[in-house]
C-alpha cells in the first residue's frame, strides 16, 4: 500500500521556494518604476481572470509567481513607486520586509505575555526606545505611568482611547450609569474620518461629535472648543474627550496641543493626539516642536506604516496612565488565566487593544530602527521634507498653480488657477497617465490637489518629473 502525501511543504521545499520568492519581490522593487502607479484596471476585471473554482488538489507552487505577475500585478497599486505621491504613503523597507517574514514565520499569537514572553517584552522595550526617539514625555513610557501598545491603526488607537476616555469618564460604569445619550465628543474639522467612526462604534453617537471650527491653516480654534465645551456643560451634557490632529489629512494642519490640552486639563476632558502620519518627522529635533503640549495628553498616536518605512500595520499608541486603558479593555476568562498575568508582573497586551489574538509587530519595528539607526531615518524624513519644500517653491513661483496653504513638512497642497473642474481634470488624467499618482481634498470648498513625499526611494528626480508631468498635462488641458 503506498503511504499517503502529508500535503504540508517540507523545510526544504519551503528553503528553495522562499528564495525563489525573495528574489521575486527583490525583482520587483527593481522594476516598479516599468508598472503604472495606479491600477488601470476596470471593477471586476482582475476577479474575472481568477478559476471560478478552488482546487481539489494542490497545485504546484512554481505556478503561483507567474500567476502573481500575469493575474495580480495589473490591479496593483504600487504603493512603493517612488513616484507614489497620493493619499499618506504606506512606505517599506528590506529590513521591515524581513522582519514581517519572521514574524510570519515564527508564528506568534502574542495575546499574553506567557504566550510568547519575548513578543511582548520586545514590543514594550521598543516602544520605550520610539517614546524617546520621537521626544514623547516620561509618562508616556513603560518606565512611567503609561506605555506603548501597537496596534494595527490609527483607527483602532483612535477608538481605544475614545472608550477608555468613555469609562474613565463614567466611573468605568457607563452601561450602568445611564449617561448613555449625553457623553459628548470634540475634534476639529479636519479630524480624520476614523474619529467619526470611533465616536459611533463607541455609542456616543454621531450627534455627539463636535466638529469645531478651524482658523486660516486648518488647525482647531480652541477659544471655539472652549466655547462649545461650556454649551454643552449648561445644556446637560458630559464632554469626555478630544482629539488634536498633529498632521491633518487634508493639509497636514496641527493643532495647538498646549492651548488645547490646557482647556483638556482644565475641564477633565481626555485629550487623545493623532500623528498618525506627521508624528515620524519628530524623530529630527528641529521638527520635534509639533509635539508641544503633549505633557498635557492623555494617548497619542503615530503610524510607522506610515512614514517610518515599516511596511503595513504598524501603529504606535501610547497612553500616559495604563491602568485607565487596561480597566477599560480587560476582562479574564478562565481559559485565560495564568501564573503570570495572577502575578501582576507583566504586560498582558489583549488589554491594550479590541481583538484579542495578536501579531509579532515589534520585530519589524525593531529591524528597522536598528537597521536605520535614528541618523538614518532623520536623513530620509529630512529629505522628503526638503523635497517637497522645494516642490511648494515651484508651485508657488509657477502662474498656473497657486499653493493653498505654506507646507509645514512633507505634504503640498495646490491647485490650477483655472478652477476645481480643470484642476480635478489635471488630476485624472496625471493618474491615468500611471507616471505618477496624487490624490486631493477639498478645502474652503475648493478641489485641492495634494502631493505628498513621503515614499521610500522617492529621490529628487521623480519629484521633478513629477513636477514636468503636472506642467506639461496641465498646459495640454
Ligand atoms: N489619522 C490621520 C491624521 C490620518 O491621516 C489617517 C490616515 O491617513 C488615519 C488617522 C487613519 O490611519 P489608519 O489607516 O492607520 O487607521
């Protein structure tokens, strides 16, 4: 009788072919620039080239790069074009990439500190490193009051720190307390979509987030938020938290932490500060005056898969008191228990977070700090900002262009003199065009186009090309 197949691939099959696929993505980041930025694919196109049908037996996995390239490629995004300039980048690096296969490959459920010992305590050393990194107050450290936690994204810090702002607000009691209706929620009105999201996952309801006014650079008026704040207090209701933005969305504005931490302060209002993309440029002291005013928040959060060349997810989030977040989130379940978590003498992360399984994120935070060094990522933040200083000089020297507002690091906003119509019509067909990709916003009810430098191997000439491409496309139009 012959012995059945095990089905699983063998170490060594798995050695040979994951050479094979290193030296396929190797390959890629080689030719990047030869594909399209932008997917110029229709919907569906890419489902309708795919089997209708899963197979019944394995199939040999030689086959599965060549159908990458031919099935998959075409309706890829490349994020890690240097001539990516849309939305905030989503910025890779080799050791992120490695880091993340080690992660993949050691497998790691990290829920607990007894699940893997070393996930944790690396997760909780390496924040401690960033905290400094990027200049953040002692409380935020592991050392202090507070701590770091990853999590997959802004969002989801967004919305743990909305729900421990909740219950720290409630006595920790608020199914019970009955304020259900009356808790009440600020940011400006540029705040990321996430905040609105969070606010309604959190039962606060939309009707309870105060979008505040902004003054000429997009950033919050606190006088406003003061104003409101005192409004909602005589109408009966109970203002729990706010949310500045370091680095809003649309036009990279920063609101003023201090003033706003001290109404935060004064009021016994959580303050949460989202820098998710910006956060990265603190790493330079002469860029580490955004975070002024943060010995006044209660969390905040950056994204490394965001700026800091840690491929995606990877956000940072840091709160000033950890027991706040962990009585929030925490509950133990007898299948949970353990000598470890009983003993109080560790960091058991599925109380810092939504899910409760979680992944081995630290390695490539790790990886890429250490192989960058903090000389090393402040030499690229320096240069992405640089470039796109000299990109907003342009634009604005430029008769057909006007900036809409002074960038303050990486990220321009412009438009055509010509209106909303051409400029989104500039905007199109730069995109189809796949030499480069932008994205826009509105703002003061007007189509903006935004450039923001921020890829990786983005290096002086795809940012003057880009800059030809938009001139000449603009000229045809
Ligand atoms: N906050 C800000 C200021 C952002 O710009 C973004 C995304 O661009 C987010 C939050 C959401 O980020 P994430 O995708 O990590 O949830």
């Amino acid at each position: 009788m012959s012995e059945k197949p095990s089905y699983h691939m063998t170490p060594a099959e798995f050695r040979r072919l994951g050479r094979q696929v290193v030296d396929w993505i190797a390959d890629y980041y080689e030719r990047i620039e030869s594909f399209p930025v932008l997917a110029q694919v229709e919907p569906g196109q890419i489902r309708a080239s795919l089997p209708p049908a899963p197979p019944l037996q394995g199939e040999p996995f030689e086959t599965f790069l060549d159908d990458v390239e031919r099935l998959i490629l075409p309706g890829i995004t490349h994020w890690q074009s240097p001539n990516f300039f849309a939305f905030f980048p989503a910025n890779a690096s080799g050791p992120a990439i490695l880091g993340e296969l080690l992660s993949a490959g050691l497998g790691v459920q990290g829920m607990l500190w007894t699940t893997s010992p070393a996930c944790t305590e690396l997760e909780t050393h390496v924040l401690d490193w960033f905290a400094d990194m990027l200049g953040l107050p002692a409380r935020f450290k592991s050392t202090g009051t507070g701590g770091g936690v990853i999590q997959d994204s802004a969002s989801s810090a967004s919305l743990c720190a909305l729900l421990a702002a909740r219950e720290r607000a409630t006595g920790y009691q608020t199914n019970e307390s009955g304020v259900q209706g009356r808790l009440v929620a600020y940011a400006s009105n540029q705040v990321h979509s996430s905040v609105e999201k969070a606010v309604k996952i959190a039962g606060l309801g939309r009707q309870n987030l105060r979008l505040i006014e902004v003054d000429e650079q997009f950033a919050m008026r606190p006088e406003v938020l003061a104003r409101q704040i005192a409004e909602d207090r005589r109408a009966g209701l109970i203002p729990c938290f706010v949310c500045a933005t370091i680095g809003t969305t649309s036009s990279g504005a920063v609101d003023p932490v201090p003033e706003i931490g001290r109404i935060c302060r004064e009021e016994g209002l959580w303050l949460h500060v989202d820098a998710a993309m910006a956060g990265t440029a603190a790493i330079c002291p002469e860029f580490r005056f955004i975070h002024d005013g943060l010995e006044q928040a209660d969390s905040y959060c950056t994204n490394p898969h965001k700026w800091m060349f840690t491929n995606f997810d990877c956000d940072c989030f840091f709160v000033a008191d950890r027991a706040a977040l962990i009585q929030t989130l925490s509950i133990l379940p007898e299948y949970l228990r353990n000598r470890a978590t009983e003993s109080g003498a560790v960091i058991d992360y599925r109380d810092w977070q939504i899910p409760l399984g979680r992944r081995f994120r630290a390695l490539k935070l790790w990886f890429v700090i250490r192989y960058y060094g903090i000389e090393g990522l402040r030499y690229h933040i320096r240069r992405h900002i640089a470039l796109a200083q000299e990109f907003a000089r342009w634009v604005e020297a430029s008769d057909q262009f006007e900036l809409v507002v002074r960038p303050l690091l990486n990220l321009v906003c412009f438009r055509h003199v010509g209106g909303d119509e051409v400029s989104r019509e500039l905007m199109e067909r730069l995109n189809r065009s796949g030499k480069l990709y932008l994205s826009h916003t509105v703002l003061d009810g007007r189509f903006t186009l935004r450039f923001c430098v921020g890829q990786t191997y983005t290096e002086a000439q795809h940012v003057a090309r880009a800059w030809q491409q938009i001139q000449e496309t603009a000229a045809a139009l």
